[in-house]
C-alpha cells in the first residue's frame, strides 16, 4: 500500500525545468534596458518566485519600488514568447510518473504559475493527458503559500487532503503542505531560493532524487 492516496507537485523546478527559458527571459530583458546577461547560475536559483523574483534578482527591485511593474509586465510578455524553447520535464521524474501510474495512483500539479501560463507548458509537454488535476495560481482567490490550492486540487481529486502528499522545492510549498493537513516532501533537485537551507523548512522529509519519491512512497 502508499503512504498516500495521491501525489500533489509543484510545476517549475519539481516537476519541469523551466529555468532557462525564465533565466533567459530575464536576460533577453536586461539586454533590451542596455545591461549586460548575468549568468545562469545566479539567475536559477530565483527562478521558482516567478516574475518578482526574476525582476529582484535581474534589476534589484521589489514590488511598490518605482518601475518595478514595467519590467514585471515586460518580463512575462519576453517569457511568453519562449514557454517551451527549452522548458522540459526532468529527466529523472518521467520514470517516477510512469510507476505512478502503473500503480494506480493518482497526481496533479499546483502550481503559482498563472494559467496562461501553466496549462501551455502542461500542454505542450504532453502531460495534460496524464495529470488529473491542474490549480494555477490565479485558479482560486489565494496562491501558495496559502494552503486554498492545495485544497481545491484535493476537492479535484476526490481526496482528502491528509490521504494527499505535497512536493515541491520551495519553502513556501512545505508551509502551504502543512497548512493544508497535506504531508510534505522537499524536492532536493529544485530551484530551492535563497532563504533558508531545505533542512529547515519542516517538511516531512527532503527528496535528493525524484526516485526517493517512490521510496518514500513504498511503492518503488
């Protein structure tokens, strides 16, 4: 038996890497402002904050701050125009859908991504045939850290919310987990910020590899 009824990721940095398309995104942008490219690997690790962080890290501005929404609504328009250039599906997570759909269990995917946004990526990486539940941030009134999507993709599923196990490789997916009565897995492989290391957003336990998932799970 798994130790849960189904299985709940997060889109960006859990289940695909996006990075180099929002890192490029945000590169494309600075070269358009007159900036030089930073380089990737400062740029990922922001990549799971959406456009706030992209902007922060890229331009060092923060909401309210003055111009901060020009280059949001500038960032997201470049990201729009390259969703799938080079987003793709972890390599080591294909394998870990396929057991779990070979063991009956059902998963879904929660995301802050908007829906504009989400359902192409989904779409276009074949696996809206295969998840059976898709909350964007804009699906319900609140986004994570808020515990709502997660209880909404619950009332999706048909599941309770404590028979449910979250992963994703943001702290505030661990908060929105716990506070949605859900069991949470920190996704090692993820983009992970630049607050708190991993060991201490409290989840249940923290991933190294998609395949610990199914360890976890008992059903590898």
């Amino acid at each position: 038996m798994a130790r849960a009824a189904a299985v709940l990721f997060d889109l960006d940095g859990t289940l695909v890497d996006s990075a180099p398309d929002l890192a490029g995104a945000a590169n494309d942008l600075r070269r358009a402002q007159g900036l030089a490219p930073l380089p990737y690997e400062r740029l990922r690790p922001m990549v799971g904050t959406g456009a706030r962080g992209m902007v922060g890290v890229a331009f060092g501005l923060a909401p309210g701050d003055p111009g901060f929404e020009e280059l949001r609504d500038a960032f997201l328009a470049r990201y729009a125009a390259r969703l799938l250039d080079e987003t793709r599906i972890f390599e080591a997570i294909e394998p870990v859908l396929a057991a779990l759909d070979a063991a009956g269990l059902r998963w879904g995917i929660v995301t802050n991504k908007a829906m504009r946004y989400a359902e192409p990526v989904v779409r276009g990486l074949a696996l809206d045939v295969r998840v059976a539940a898709l909350v964007a941030g804009d699906t319900t009134p609140f986004s994570k850290p808020h515990p709502e999507p997660l209880l909404e993709a619950s009332r999706r599923l048909g599941v309770l919310p404590t028979d449910c196990v979250y992963v994703g490789d943001d702290h505030r997916d661990i908060v929105a987990g716990r506070a949605a009565g859900m069991r949470t897995l920190a996704a090692g492989w993820g983009y992970l910020g630049s607050g708190e290391p991993i060991e201490a957003w409290g989840a249940d336990a923290v991933l190294a590899d998609p395949i610990a998932l199914l360890q976890w799970l008992e059903v590898a």
